[in-house]
C-alpha cells in the first residue's frame, strides 16, 4: 500500500489546513472517536481547531472515501448513501 492515496488530491486554499500546493487524503489512517474521546484530547491540549470545511470539500472527501482502496471496509459502509 503507498502511503498517497491519490484518489482525492487537495490544493492548497481548499481549505486553511491546507498550506502545501498539494495533499492526499490519508484514509488508511481512518479511525473512529466518540465524542468522549474528542473532548479527552481537546481538554489535554491535543486538538487543534479549524473552521469547517466547505459543503464542496466534504462531498470531495465523501467522493474520495467511496472510491478509495486504502479505507477499511468497516467505514466504508458509512458512506453508502452519500
């Protein structure tokens, strides 16, 4: 498995956490948190906020997240009906 899925390639400006002229969506890398868990590592300093992404950035991600070979089937069925 590469380690660049180049199945959805972001430019920079899509979004502020987006600063290099080019990114990959890093769906190997999936994992599932609570809100439990979320909140643990806002509250140890481990959580960095952006703003939201756009409507168009998420379908982008959502697009990619159906198509890609590296996302674990146990998430894929969470994108069945977008």
């Amino acid at each position: 498995m590469t380690r660049y899925d180049r199945t959805c390639v972001l430019a920079q400006g899509e979004h502020s956490f987006l600063t290099e002229p080019f990114s990959y969506a890093y769906y190997a890398k999936a994992e599932a948190l609570t809100q439990k868990d979320l909140d643990e590592l806002d509250s140890r300093g481990l959580l960095i906020r952006y703003e939201n992404a756009t409507p168009e950035l998420i379908t982008k991600l959502q697009e990619g997240a159906k198509k890609t070979p590296q996302l674990q089937k146990v998430f894929k069925k969470y994108f069945e009906d977008f």
